[in-house]
C-alpha cells in the first residue's frame, strides 16, 4: 500500500508514474515537525532495525548509523567521510521487528538522512525548504515494499544488449590508434570486447559533439570501420558548452536554451572548455534542442553515451573569480604565514560549486527559480534531454546511456556509472555494497569504473574487481589521465584477466535474462541477503555477499593478498569456481560457514540448491554469443525449469512474450 503526503508547495518532479491520492490524515511512521534547519521527518529506531536504500552512497548496505546528504556534487574522491557524492536518490526501507515500510521523499533539493548519527536510536531527516511529497510504502517485507516502490516509479532503463559486453575506457589519450591497438591486442589475446569509450580527450578541445581533429582523422570512416568489426564507440557529452561562435552556442542561444543568472543574464561557469553556458534541461524546448544534438553521432552509427559533469560540475563562476580577487586583495600583503596561509585557503575557494551555483537559475512554468531548490534534478533532466534526441531519431530503439548524475526518476531512461573511485580495495567492496541499494532506487544498469579511476591500480586489485565486474551490467574499464595505464593487455596477469572478461560472455545469456525480468517486473537483480532470508538472523546483516537473480549468490575476494574468503550460505548452494568458461569446479556445498579457497585468478558464485542456469560458449561479441548451445548447470533433486529471457537486443520490443523455460535435472 502506498500512501501520500504534500508538504509545502512542491515543485513537479515527474518522478512517479502512478498517480497517488494525497493522505488526509498524518503519517503513523514519521514524526513530522518544523525544525530550524527545514521540514524534520524522525523515527525512533529500535536497536536492531536496519535501513536500507539511498542508492549511490558511501559506507554500508545497511545505512544506519550515519549522515548522509542528498545535494548532488562533483567529489573526486569516494572516501568514508564524504556525504553525498554524484547522485541523490531518497528512498529508504525501515525493517525490524515493530514492521516494515518504504519511505520516499520526493524533494529535488538539499536533503539531510540523519540514520543514527547523532543519536543512535534516531533517524532525522530534514528537507531544507520543505516543499516536497512524501510517500510510503507498507508491504511484506524488504523486497514486497521495494517492489511497490519500482511500481510507482516507473520501468527501469534497458540498454542495447550489446551494452553488456565488455566496455574499454580510458581518460587521457584516446585516439583512432589507440583504439585499434588495444582491439588487435585483445584480438590476439582471445578476450571478448564490445565497446570503447571515448572521454573528452577524444573531443575538440573537450566541446561536445566534436572530434579530436589530429586523433580522429576520419571520424565517419572509422565508426563504419569499428561498426563491421563489432565493436561500438561511446562518446562522452558533457554538460556545458563553449560561450564562443560555435554552431551549438549560436543555436542554443538561438533556441533560448540556456540557465540565466537571478536578472535574466546567461549564467557562465567555466568547465572544461573554458567559459560555457548551460543548457537549461528543466524546459522541455531545451531538451528538445539538447538532445537533437546528438543526432550527427546516431546518423553515423554511434549509438552509447555517457553524459558526464552534470551535477552540474563548475570549476569556477564568474563571480566566483571575482570574489576571490576581492578577498586576495584583502589579504595580509607581508605575506606573513598567517597571510600566506590565508591566501592559500582564499585561492582554493575558486573551487566551490555550492557557492558557484548560487546564481544559477532554471525557467520553470515562465519563473525563473533558483538552482538550490532543483539542484538533483538537473542531471536527471539531462538524460530526458538525450532520451528525446534518441526518440526523434528512433523511437523504436534501445540506445546506451550511461550518466554520472541522477535522481530518482532517471531510472526510466538512463544508467549510471558509480562516478570517481580510487583504485583501492576499499572502493572495490563499496561497488559491491552500492548495487542493491542502486537497484532497490530503480537504477539496474550501473557498475562502477572497474580497477579503480583515480590513484594507480595493480594487478591483483585489477583482477579480484573484473570478478566482481563479471556480473555487473556495466562492466567498464576505466582510469584517469595520469594514472597507470589500465587496459587489460598491460598487466602481468593478463591472461587471468582475459579468461575473466570470457567468464562474463559465458554468462550473459544469464545475466541478460535476470537484468531484464528484473526491470519488467520491478524486482532488484541484486539482494542483500536479508531480502530472500528475512527469517535468518545471520543473512540479515551480511555486507559483502548478494544475491544475483532468482539463483544465485556471489561473494567476491575484496581483500589483497586473499587466498580465498569465508563465506556464510544460508541454504544448501553449489559452488561454481571458475578460472576461465570452460574451466571451473562445481561443489555442493551445505548451509553454513565455509572457508573458500580462491587463488588470484578464481572467482566463485553460488547456484541455490534445487535451481539451475544456463552456461554459453564465450565469444568474441555479445552478438556472436551462441543461444543454441546453451548448458544447464545446477544442483537438483527436482526438475527445474529457468526462465530464461532474450530478444533481439536492439529494439524496444521487451515483453514476457521473450521468456521461454529451459529444463534441468541432475543427470
Ligand atoms: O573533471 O572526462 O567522472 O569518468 O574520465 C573530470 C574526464 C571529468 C569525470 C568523469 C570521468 C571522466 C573525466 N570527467
């Protein structure tokens, strides 16, 4: 049951698709109080109540006990300490013995999530401006209230099948010869590959919708060319774009298109390539005009993107520059340590995007209204923009989107990408613990950049994270400009590698199947483990082992130097350890604590007992992948019969018409 609450005069986030009636009486969960910092929300928590949700956020699966802020930003660094980072989603689950609800706060704007910070025993969570609907939902339990939750948001967002595949990226030198060295590598090496990213080293001087002139010297020839080997090309589009007279500019100014400043004046920030405006993505002519932009790629046969910057990311304002002159100017002028530091400190405040947006403004309904009381919708509207380049040049088409910056609500035409990591083993097990909340928030199509972006990798961190990078949807390979070269060819355990990414094109068959399903039917396609054993006290709390699809489990090596990882199964499962597609160990394991042994280049996932599914041959491309020699593999003493799902991959035609059974019995 969901129900519904206003508060204040919120503004239309079009976020869900079902229309609720509003509550009359007062929400029985939540203590609703106006406080001086906004609108309050609290809970009295019982000791052993665990929340879930938040989507992409730092620390547990379980978010309680800290503080989190919904107020999207470009943060670099995916440490403990952070509060936000690129995305804001504000749908949480309370579950524990006094019961079991959904609570989502549809609120654009600067949000507080208080789990347990300040006082344990509390969650405080604060609307700044207090204009916002609540909604909440009541059900059987997690994956129950959860799944009335994806129902009222709204279908998640289906790529291409091809999307699937393994994705090669790569900031700071991309070109035609890059691309095709690392394609003859991997060629050599037998290692499937589907697609190749380019980041805005590979634009015009990082302009949107350009080529680099001397890296991409026939950008046509080469698309058709990458086209007829199987492979796609993913450009990045950012957000701003240059003030200056290019064709983009002269027609988004013709068009009206861009943010304007409190009195009507364009708003300019500048971003990478240098002074820009920003497309102003609440007004729907501005979409419209966006995302005909992307037109010139899709004609040529370039069809995945990545929106990046768009949360939105300033380096500077104008009057950012401006203030920081004052305050220099004001400085100690002997320099002294104190005016020395104090100098530093005022240089440093050219970065500082809250302040940088204030005078950001977006025309809603004809008014101008300030950023901050929209701010976490601004990406999500960007990737409405790109969806309705992509309707007007085909409707019926599935096309690739990954974005850095969302709100819930984008869920229904993009994916995302978990933003900046660090190549640290800590930001491998944050992968794994932000993919249920990501799904439970309706984004199913995410991964984060896999052997870390920022900071240089090894080998053996490279390896364990394309394990867990296996059953992501998005299995993306990236780096940093600066940073050791990434692609898998460069490594001493290269060959493990390589048989890993095969292991994947062995299970995309599965792993398709259960992505699909999941998004038809509103379901998570990964599961804390309290979700499918909320009576085992032990599953409950577990933070480093999920449930993938209807039979599975994994529980991926996150620690350096393992030779393997204790694994808690909280029912009778078959082990399924694997070194390369065609070479792995099944065995039957009882419920209960294992110690698993995993050498550096073995992976392990879990087949529930009584269940079973479909193996392929690896191959090169996600589109050579062979549905007719398909292999069961299970542990059954009863017959089962798995769904599997599959289409053509390409079109919109998605429906439960696709789902044929495939039989196994133990021989
Ligand atoms: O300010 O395009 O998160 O994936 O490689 C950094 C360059 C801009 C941030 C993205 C990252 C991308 C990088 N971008």
């Amino acid at each position: 049951m969901i129900r519904k609450y206003v508060y204040g005069t919120p503004y239309p986030t079009g976020t869900c698709v079902i229309d609720v009636p509003v509550s009359n009486d007062k929400p029985e969960e939540l203590e609703v109080c106006c406080g001086e910092s906004g609108l309050v929300f609290t809970r009295m928590l019982d000791r052993d109540d665990i929340i879930f949700g938040l989507g992409e956020n730092v620390r547990g699966i379980n978010k309680r006990g800290f503080v989190y802020r919904s107020w999207n930003s470009d943060n670099e660094k995916e440490t403990e300490g952070m509060t936000s980072l690129y995305s804001s989603h504000n749908f949480l689950v309370f579950s524990g013995k006094n019961g079991c609800f959904g609570v989502f706060f549809d609120d654009p704007s600067d949000f507080v999530f208080d789990l347990g910070y300040t006082d344990p025993d509390k969650a405080v969570m604060t609307s700044r401006f207090g204009d916002l609907e609540v909604y909440i939902i009541t059900g059987d339990g997690p994956s129950d209230v959860v799944k009335e939750f994806r129902k009222l948001i709204g279908r998640s967002y289906i790529p291409p099948k091809w999307a699937f595949g393994y994705i090669q990226s790569r900031f700071g030198d991309v070109s035609e010869d890059s691309i095709n060295e690392a394609l003859d590598e991997y060629g050599r090496l037998g290692m499937p590959v589907d697609s190749f990213c380019i980041d805005i080293d590979g634009l015009d001087e990082f302009q949107n919708f350009t080529w680099h002139r001397e890296n991409f010297k026939n950008p046509e020839k080469f698309v058709k060319e990458k086209l007829e080997q199987g492979i796609h090309l993913i450009p990045i589009v950012d957000v701003a774009i240059r003030k200056d007279e290019n064709p983009y500019y002269i027609s988004g100014k013709a068009a009206d298109a861009f943010c304007k400043g409190p009195c009507g004046e364009e708003f300019i920030g500048y971003v990478w390539p240098g002074r820009c405006v920003f497309p102003d993505y609440f007004k729907k002519s501005a979409r419209e005009w966006f995302g005909h932009n992307y037109q010139e790629y899709l004609r040529m046969g370039v069809h995945g993107f990545w929106n990046d910057m768009n949360e939105p990311s300033v380096f500077a304002s104008e009057h950012g520059f401006k203030r920081v002159a004052e305050l220099a100017d004001r400085t100690d002028k002997n320099y002294s340590f104190f005016g020395f530091g104090e100098l530093k400190n005022i240089s440093a405040l050219l970065y500082d995007e809250e302040r940088d947006t204030e005078n950001f403004c977006h025309e809603i309904d004809g008014k101008l209204v300030e950023n901050k009381r929209v701010h976490n919708l601004y990406g999500a509207y960007m990737a409405r923009a790109a969806d309705a380049g992509f309707r007007e040049y085909n409707p019926d088409m599935r096309f690739l989107l990954f974005s850095r910056s969302s709100c819930i609500g984008s869920h229904r035409y993009t994916g995302v990408w978990l933003g900046d990591n660090q190549a640290w083993w800590s930001c491998l097990l944050l992968n794994l613990k932000m993919l249920p909340s990501m799904n439970m928030c309706g984004y199913l199509f995410t991964g984060a950049d896999i052997g870390g972006f920022n900071e240089n990798t090894t080998d053996e961190l490279m390896l364990r994270w394309l394990q867990l990078g296996v059953f992501t949807p998005l299995m993306r390979n990236h780096s940093a400009w600066g940073t050791r070269k990434q692609e898998l060819f460069r490594f001493k355990y290269r060959d493990a590698m390589v048989k890993t990414v095969r292991i994947r094109y062995a299970l995309i068959p599965y792993i398709y199947s259960e992505f699909v399903k999941a998004a038809m039917r509103n379901e998570c396609m990964f599961r804390p483990l309290a979700f499918d054993y909320p009576s085992d006290g032990r599953a409950m709390r577990i933070e480093d082992q999920l449930m993938l699809g209807g039979e599975c489990m994994i529980a991926p090596v996150y620690e350096p130097n393992a030779r393997g990882r204790y694994v808690y199964l909280p029912e009778d499962m078959l082990m399924v350890r694997m070194r390369d597609s065609d070479d792995y160990d099944l065995i039957r394991m009882p419920a209960g604590d294992h110690w698993i042994e995993l050498k550096t280049e073995e992976l392990a996932f879990f087949i529930r007992k009584n269940c079973a599914i479909p193996f392929a041959k690896s191959a090169e491309r996600v589109d050579r992948i062979d549905y007719s020699s398909l292999e069961m593999t299970g542990w059954c003493e009863a017959p089962y019969s798995y769904e599997l799902y599959n289409d053509d991959g390409l079109t919109n035609n998605v429906g439960e018409n696709f789902v044929t059974k495939l039989e196994y019995t133990d021989k």
